[in-house]
C-alpha cells in the first residue's frame, strides 16, 4: 500500500458540517467587514451567540497551536503565550 499525505475523509458529523458552514461563509465575500459582524454580534444577537463563538475561536487557537507543533517542533516560535 502506498503511502498517501492526503487527510482521510472527515466523518460528516453536526459539528463538521457546521465548521465546513462556517468556513464557507467566512470565505464567501472577502469585502465583508468582520469587525462590523462582530458588532453586529454581539449588539443585536443573544449574548450566548457571542459565547458560543468565543468558545469556537479559542478551541480553533489551541487546535493551530499543536498544529504548528507537529509540523513544526516545539521550538519554532509561532505558538502564543
């Protein structure tokens, strides 16, 4: 069997299909101000939104963390403090 560096197929659960949304979403029109549907966020949606989506961005900042381990060591520099 040869060896492949191609990801595996991710299983479609809830949670994949809501992050490929969401990653469709945010790459959709470029010309959207993210700062003003951060406002929009957090000024005019329930307040569980803005904490639903903070929980989401700082699992996603931890994920790239170890991310940036594997592919790069321990030692390179790019991971936050």
């Amino acid at each position: 069997m040869a060896y492949s560096i191609r990801r595996s197929e991710a299983s479609k659960t809830k949670e994949t299909r809501a992050a490929e949304q969401l990653g469709r979403l945010l790459t959709q029109d470029f010309a959207v101000d993210l700062e003003r549907v951060g406002f929009y966020l957090v000024r005019n949606l329930p307040l569980i939104n803005y904490h639903r989506f903070e929980v989401m961005s700082l699992s996603a900042m931890e994920e790239y963390d170890k991310l940036m381990v594997e592919m790069k060591g321990p030692h390179n520099g790019n991971t936050r403090r």
